[in-house]
C-alpha cells in the first residue's frame, strides 16, 4: 500500500527540496534524476496490481470527496510510459542544461510535472484528476516558459496555458454533469441510470472532451502545441511528445472503461469525437509539410498522431488508441531527443535547410533519428506500423470515410519525414554549424538508444505487459487489405518525398496556405485576441477607471476633501465670524421653537 503513494509524493517532495534547499549547486539535478529512476523502479514493480487505495478528505451533503490511487491495467501501464519516458528525459537533460544558469529551477519545474502527471494517471476520481489536470497546466507553463527572457517562450507559455484553461472550463462542467447523473465521481461507481436521455450523456461527454482537446490539442485549440517548442527540447519530448497531450486521450478512455463501452456505442458524442481526431490527424499532417523548423515537423507530426488516437476512441476502440499512445511514447520522445541532440550539435540551429550531410557527422544520433523516423512512417515490423494498423482497421470496420482520412494521413507522415531526414541528414552541409557539428556525449547517446530498441521493438509481445490496456491480438501480422494499404500509403509518400528533396538545397514546394498553417493562428492573433481580448481589455479599463477609480475610490475621496474644505472654511480665526455664525444659529433655534 506504501508503494502507491510512494509513487506519487516522491517527485513532489523532490520539487520542494530543490525549491527550498537545492537552489544553488549540482544537487537538485542529481537528486530529481534519481527520483524519475526510483519512480520508474517503482512504476515496473506495481506493473500488473489491481486496486484502489481511498482516503475521506470532505463531506459536503450527498458529495463525498476522497483522495484516491486507482491500480489496474491501464493506470499502472501507462505509469510505465510517463516514468519511462520521463527517467530518460531527465538522464538527457544532465548534459543538455548542463550549461543553464537556471537548471536548478529547470529540473524542479521537471519534479512538479512528474508528480502532477502521476496524479493525473493514478486518480481514482475525477476531483482529483482535475486537481492534478491543473496542477500539470501549471507545470508546464514553468517548463515552457523557462527561458523567459526570450519573448516568444513567454508567449508560448501563455498562449499553452490560456488554451488549456479554455478546455478545462468545459471540463470542469462535463465532471458536475457526470456528477449529477451518476451521483458519484469515483471511476469504479459511475453508473448511467436507465432514464438519462442520450442526449443529456452525450452533452456532458462532450463537455469532458473540451478537457481533452485542450491537453491533447486538437482542433481549434491546438495552436499552442507548436509554439510551446520554445521550451528546451528535452520539455518537448517529456511533455509534448509522451505524456501532457497523452493525457487527454488516457482520461477518455477512463471515462469509457468507468461507463461502459455499450453506453458510448450509440451517442452522438463519440461520432464527434472521432471526427475531430480525424480532421485534426489530417490538418496537421498537411502543415507539418511545409514547417522547416526540425521541432515544429515533430511537433505537428505530434498532433497528427494524436488526432489518430483521439479518432480511435471516438470509435469505441479505445485500445487501439491506447496502443498507438503507448508505441507513439517512445519513438516520438526518441525523435525530439535526437532533434535536440542535432540542435545542441548544430550550436541551436533549428532550421532544417541549414544542416545537412549530419549522418556522417553524428553516425549513432543519425541511426537512432532514423529508426524513430522508421516507426513513425509505419514501416513494417516496427511498432508503430502495428499500432497504426490497429487503428486503420478500426476505422475500416465503424467509418470508412474516417478510414480514408486516415489513409491519407498515412502518406503524408512518409512524405514530411523522408523530407526532413533527407534535408537535416542526408547530402552536404549548407552551413558553418552543420559542417563543424559532432556526435554528443554519452548521456544524451544512452536515452537514444534505449529508446531506440523501444520504437522497434514495442509493438510486439512484450507490450502485452507493459502497455495500458493493449488488445490480445497486438503485434500480429496478418497481408491483407489493410496491410497493402499501409503499404502503399509508405512507398508512395516516402518515394514523392525522395524524388522531389534529393540533393536540393531548397524547398521545392512552396504552399503558402501550409506554410502559414492555413492562417489560423493569425485568426486567433488577428481576430480573437484583437477584438475579443482586446475590446474585453477595453471594457474592464473602462469599468475600472469609471466605476471603482472614479466613483467609489475618487468619488469617496474627492466628498471628503470638499466636506473638510467646507468645514475649513469656518475654521477661519476670524472673531466676528463666529459672532454672525452665532447669531444666526441663536435666530433660527428661536424661530424653530417659537413657529414649530
């Protein structure tokens, strides 16, 4: 029982150490290190246990409020991604902030959020989920907005954290309803009475998606997820690629496991659900190929991707979504270490088209980037090609026009890699930082190949153990309809690439409207911040300088100084002053006592 909370107080109690104690020195980095390894010891430990561990915090009429640890296949699988993927980013960052003025406060930033994404897949209800929901936009605010001298990595931690609020107002509505229907909010006692309209569910599932599409940033509010880029790269593998935007796709299936997959078959809501994951796994992928910055490709490579997961939940197929979470982990941190492995070598170049020729210059970052690369185009036999077919024949089965989608993206994600990898690794170098570039050192070598092995190797047996609820028939290989489609999608999006990118030291392609993101951040810049924001600004400015400055505060203030002017002015010291005062106060006492 120790074991759980264990689990989830260490990094906290790490955080508050560094914060306190271990703000100078080379500590605080060793120290958090150590904790991310011990909660993964941890996490591999409890792998498998079911359970639930509760504590009364409140009482309030018919609401009881409790603190809870929730063990089971899907929780403690998924701890195993977030400790996993977080131990190997802490290792990475050793050497990647070595040289931070501010690492000290980095690494407690990096504390804060494996305790607040702990608590996110440990909760037993979803008081707490939404607690630790919070708590994780908060942390990665911190971690986002760490070099915040530069003014577009505040922005950036702004824009992540006022688009997450944004879903989590949604959020918070979609748990009351819960609430109200089940009479409960502990997972393992929600139950949907017989007499609760579909539509009622279905309003407060979609609620509880606004949640979801703020973490997992899909469309309209994933404009923060390329952007938060700014933070340092291991940031964007911990948070970015593995477990923040992973959150909302886990908390779904939550729901899903916690109401039953029957009550989800027939609502409205999960046919919105799926389709929003659809058109943003499309959307995205159609930016990523005109991004030329190496971290927003896998940024909206991310997206992409996640919009895959959140299409197989919408479809009731929530453990295909589940799986491709669990694959997607490690080949995605593994591409955003070894970005950031070519940036540390490229003297934070970031532009593509300023590398080249890197394979020979960083042989092991170059392998391992490919065999991420490898997984996330689903070339067979590597784990995404499984997870990504689980998917596909998800869509096949329930939407087939969802299906098509889908296969679309399946050629675009070949297209936009082979692209980049040809482009940063591949030909001459096409700057003085490329040409001098060299391999990195040992700990940001050794969570590349670990991670490495686990973007090929993930998708077969041993997933059964590890991932969170992976359907028995993961892994299997099967030349059928659907494989000759992956296929095709793969030598067809690869090949386009190759003829169009070999040996040219520019971009061929130019789609302005890709390029710009189909201009929706400058709608957001242009429109909703400008006239929303701005004439909110406005208005509050004006209540302010009206109502409380001019009325209450100076108003109060200006009737006090004219009543102490009037009275001043009989204060004069003038004799016969006060004599006519007294008089006329003695003829209007007569004229009251004698006519009235």
């Amino acid at each position: 029982m120790n074991l759980p909370w264990l689990l989830l107080f260490l990094p906290l109690a790490v955080a508050v150490i560094n914060q306190l104690a271990l703000r100078r020195g080379p500590l605080a980095p060793c120290l958090s290190t150590a904790s991310a390894i011990a909660t993964l010891l941890i996490s591999l430990r409890l792998l498998g246990q079911s359970s639930t561990f509760n504590i009364d915090w409140a009482t309030i009429g018919d609401l009881h409020l409790q603190i809870g640890i929730k063990l089971d296949q899907l929780s403690t699988g998924m701890m195993t991604v977030v400790t996993g993927v977080g131990a190997l980013v802490h290792i990475f960052s050793l050497s990647y902030m070595k040289d931070d003025a501010a690492k000290n406060r980095y690494f407690t930033g990096l504390s804060l959020f494996m305790f607040s994404m702990t608590g996110i897949v440990l909760s037993s209800n979803f008081i707490m989920t939404f607690i630790f929901w919070e708590l994780v936009g908060l942390s990665s605010y911190l971690l986002i907005g760490h070099w915040y001298h530069k003014d577009s990595a505040a922005d950036a931690a702004k824009k992540a954290f006022l688009c997450n609020r944004v879903g989590d107002f949604g959020f918070m509505i979609g748990i009351l309803m819960l609430w109200g229907i089940t009479g409960t909010l502990a997972f393992d006692e929600m139950k949907v009475p017989a007499e609760i309209s579909a539509g009622v569910l279905s309003a407060a599932v979609l609620c509880i998606f606004c949640g979801a599409v703020g973490k997992s940033a899909q469309l309209p509010l994933h404009v923060w997820l390329p952007d938060a880029m700014e933070g340092p790269t291991p940031v964007s593998a911990l948070i970015h690629a593995a477990t923040m935007v992973a959150a909302g796709v886990y908390m779904l299936f939550r729901l899903q496991l916690s109401l039953g997959f029957e009550v989800f078959e027939g609502l409205q809501a999960s046919a919105v659900i799926a389709w929003t994951g659809g058109i943003t796994a499309l959307v995205a992928a159609l930016m990523a190929v005109q991004q030329d910055d190496i971290k927003r490709v896998l940024a909206y490579s991310t997206l992409s991707q996640l919009g895959y997961m959140v299409m197989a939940v919408g479809l009731v197929s929530g453990e295909a979504g589940m799986f491709h979470l669990f694959t997607h982990a490690w080949f995605k941190a593994l591409l955003f270490l070894g970005s950031g492995a070519v940036i540390h070598a490229c003297h934070h170049e970031q532009n593509i088209w300023k590398m080249g020729g890197l394979l020979k210059k960083m042989p092991l970052t170059g392998i391992t980037f490919f065999l991420g690369f490898a997984a996330l185009i689903a070339v067979p036999f590597t784990s995404g090609f499984f997870s990504k077919e689980l998917i596909l024949e998800a869509a096949h089965e329930k939407q087939p026009a969802l299906f098509w989608i889908a296969a679309t993206v399946a050629v675009l994600t070949p297209f936009y890699m082979t692209r980049l990898f040809i482009v940063a690794f591949l030909g001459k170098p096409r700057s003085e930082n490329s040409d001098h570039a060299h391999e990195v050192g040992p700990l940001m070598l050794l969570p590349l190949i670990l991670l490495s092995v686990l973007a090929v190797g993930a998708g077969y047996g041993f997933a059964h153990k590890l991932a969170p609820a992976v359907p028995e028939h993961a892994g299997e290989f099967h030349v059928n309809f659907l494989f000759w489609v992956s296929v095709t999608a793969l030598v067809v999006g690869a090949g386009f690439a190759l003829l169009l990118y070999t040996g040219k030291d520019k971009d061929p392609l130019s789609v302005p409207v890709l390029k710009n993101r189909f201009y929706i951040d400058g709608l957001y810049d242009n429109f909703i911040v400008r006239y929303f924001q701005d004439g909110l600004a406005a208005i509050v400015h004006f209540f302010d300088e009206l109502i409380i400055n001019g009325l209450l505060v100076g108003g109060i203030s200006r009737s006090a100084v004219s009543v102490g002017n009037l009275f001043r002015k009989v204060q004069s010291g003038q004799l016969q002053g006060y004599a006519f005062a007294i008089g006329i106060g003695a003829a209007l006492v007569v004229y009251f006592t004698v006519f009235f």
